[in-house]
C-alpha cells in the first residue's frame, strides 16, 4: 500500500506545483506592481491636496515602514499560517488598499493607503521567493534553484516597472484618473486569490501552543550582502524619487505616461540585466552591476547639471542604473540562497528585501527633506550620487574580495 501510494503521489502533485509555481509568481508580481502604481500619479495628488515635497516624502517614507515592518514578521507569521497564508493574506490586503485609496478622497485616505500597501508588499516579498524555490523542487526534486531564484528576483524588481508604466497610462489617457488604476488592481488581485486557492502549501507550519521558532532569525544576513543590496537600491531609489521632477522642472516634459515609463525602463533593465547574465558566476554578475551604477550615476549627475540639460543622457544613466541594482540584487540573492539551508531561506530573503527596501527610502527622504529646505535639484542629485556612489563602490568591492577569498580557500 505505502510503496503504491508513494508511486502515485508525485504524479498527482507534480502539475499542482508547476500550476502553483505560476500562480505564486503571477499574484507576486501583482502586488509588487501595486507597490508603484502611484508614483506617476503624485502630480495629481500634488495638485489635488497641495502637497509639498516634504509631504510626499512622508507619504513614501509612511509605504517603506509597512513594508520593512511587515518583512520583519514574515517569518513568524509563515510558521503559523505557511507560505500560501501569507500571499493569500498579501493579495488580500492589497486589494483593501486599492479599494481605499480609490473610494477615501483625502490625505488620510492616501497615507493609510499606502501604510496597508506596505504590510501587502512586505508579505509578498518576504515569502514568493522562498515559496517559489520550494513549488519548483517539490514538482522536480532533482532541479536547480538557480531558475525560480532569477524569476523570483525578477518579479521583485519588474513588478515595480510595471506598475508606475500602468499607472502613468491610465492617468494619460483613462478617466477617473485618480480611482481606475485602483479598481484594476481588484480585479487583477480578485484573479490571483482565486489562483492562490488551489496552490499547495510547502512550509512546515508550526502549533499556536508551540513557541516562536527562532531559527529564522538568528541566522542574520552577511553584511556584505546587505550592505550591497542596500546601496544597490539607493542608487535606484535616488534616480525613482527624482525622476517625475526632473521630467516636470529640467526637462519640461510633465507627462503621466512618461514618467511611468521612465520608471518602468529603469526597473525593467534591472530585469534584462538578470536574464542576460543568467550563464555568468556571481562574481561577475556583481562585478558588471557595479560598474553599471557607477557609470549610471555619473552620467546622471552630468545630464541635469549641463546648460542644455539631456534627456536622452537622463534615460540612458537610469537604464545603467536600473541594470545595474539588478544584477547585483540577483549576484547577492544568489549567494545568500544557494549557501542557506531551507529552513533559513525565509528569513534571509525577508533580510534582503529590508535592505532593498531601506536602500529605495534613504535617497527619497533625504532629498525630500533637502528640497523641502532650499536645496537646488541639481545639487541634491550631485550630493546624493557622491554618497551613493561611494556606498556602492565599497559594498561592491567587499562582495567580490569576500567571494573570492571563499573561492580560493581551502576545501573541505
């Protein structure tokens, strides 16, 4: 009976998985393009509630703080309701922000909005990566990791351009500007928490009478690693939070759709870059990442401070940089996860996405703050890039000394 039954099983389970693995990678990359879906519209929320850039500093600042939080209880909250729990209940509360910011006209509607939008992407990030690698080995136990880590990587960092690209559409070229993109997001979310469903559960779930595993957590993130992931994303994060400003005051083109598709070019070459050095070692994934942002930077600096400022020079520095913060998000995710045990990949994930997430804030806060108080954009761009450049140099360079000193010890 056993040995049948074992028989049996996988091939009952195997399309499960592989359906599960769609699923899960489908409602991630919704909630991730929630996340930036009103970035295009703070223009008209700007006009709307006459909001200074301090105001929409906060408003960011109130998104990033759900979300680290959330990220922080991912580990404890998958032990008691497993990875399907957690996406159920991201693309769930997803959906109640959406429904909020559509219907609550006001200022409190958006900062509570973007608050609960937060706790969604924290919930999602912190648990699709994990819970994809674990639906691809449970339908082929033999396969590598390496192709669900790449995709769950890249949803991370996609699902970011696709949703300022929708949201800049739709506020272009829709009407009710300011509640369509929401209601889409509904039904996109009412899709995926029908798909979720039927996903099997991979997690061990631990009893409410049980204590709090800690495991999880006391297995902390190299500092390499998420100091380079950090200042990855600051780099982006200071190119993102500028970039609608610049297209409106330097460059004198204030279009929604444009700068949703600014964005959506500069998260969507954080993809390529992922795909194209799919066949490199991590070392080398990193090490043209590196270079990438530098180079981004610079030009970025040099394309809004020039007497005829360069649009095409201002799109070429965030395609670099967007690929860039890629490559090194996919090179530092490679080497945390392929060197974790299972039971430590949830934590270590949620770990990253912290530091990705600080990264994206540290630059629009501050800057928000430096406008706030009289600084020129230009010379906020100029001193904000010095300092990211310099954290990317030297988190880089630790990453690859420490990568090539494992490489080169000893074997065991």
């Amino acid at each position: 009976m056993t040995s049948a039954h074992s028989l049996v099983e996988p091939a009952v389970q195997k399309p499960r998985e592989r359906s599960g693995f769609w699923t899960v990678a489908y409602a991630f990359l919704v909630v991730m393009a929630f996340a930036t879906l009103p970035s295009p519209l703070y223009g008209l929320y700007r006009t709307r509630d006459h909001l200074s850039a301090l105001m929409i500093t906060v408003i960011y600042a109130i998104f990033a703080g759900g979300t680290i939080a959330s990220l922080l209880a991912v580990p404890r909250v998958a032990a008691r309701i497993g990875r399907r729990g957690v996406m159920l209940s991201s693309v769930a509360t997803m959906m109640v922000s959406a429904g909020l910011l559509a219907a609550w006209k006001a200022l409190p509607g958006l900062l509570v909005g973007r608050l609960i939008t937060g706790v969604s992407v924290g919930l999602a990030a912190g648990t699709a990566i994990a819970y994809l690698i674990e639906l691809r080995l449970r339908a082929d136990p033999n396969a590598s990791i390496v192709r669900a880590q790449t995709i769950g990587t890249s949803v991370t960092v996609g699902g970011l351009g696709i949703g300022a690209l929708i949201g800049g559409l739709l506020a272009q070229w829709g009407k009710l500007q300011l509640t369509l993109p929401y209601l889409v997001f509904v039904a996109l979310g009412a899709i995926a928490l029908a798909g979720l469903w039927f996903v099997p559960e991979t997690g061990t779930l631990t009893p409410r009478t049980t204590a709090s595993p800690k495991a999880g957590r006391s297995a902390r993130l190299p500092i390499p690693a998420a100091a380079g992931t950090l200042a990855a994303f600051a780099a982006n994060g200071l190119f993102a939070g500028l970039a609608g400003l610049f297209l409106a005051t330097t460059f004198h083109h204030p279009s929604h759709a444009l700068s949703g598709a600014t964005l959506f070019l500069v998260f969507s070459c954080g993809v390529l870059s992922q795909l194209m050095t799919a066949k490199l070692q991590s070392a080398g994934v990193l090490a043209l990442g590196t270079t990438s942002m530098l180079v981004g930077l610079a030009l970025l600096v040099v394309s809004v401070r020039l007497p005829n400022p360069n649009l095409a020079m201002f799109l070429i520095s965030g395609a670099l940089i967007g690929g860039g913060a890629g490559a090194v998000f996919k090179g530092t995710t490679g080497i945390v996860l392929q060197s974790s045990p299972p039971e430590r990949r949830l934590a270590m994930t949620s770990d990253l996405l912290i530091a990705l997430y600080v990264g994206l804030s540290v630059p629009v806060v501050g800057a928000g703050i430096a406008l706030d108080q009289g600084a020129t954009a230009p010379n906020t761009v100029l001193g904000f890039a010095i300092l990211v450049g310099l954290g990317v140099f030297v988190s880089g360079a630790a990453l690859l000394l420490g990568r090539r000193r494992r490489d080169s010890g000893p074997s065991v």
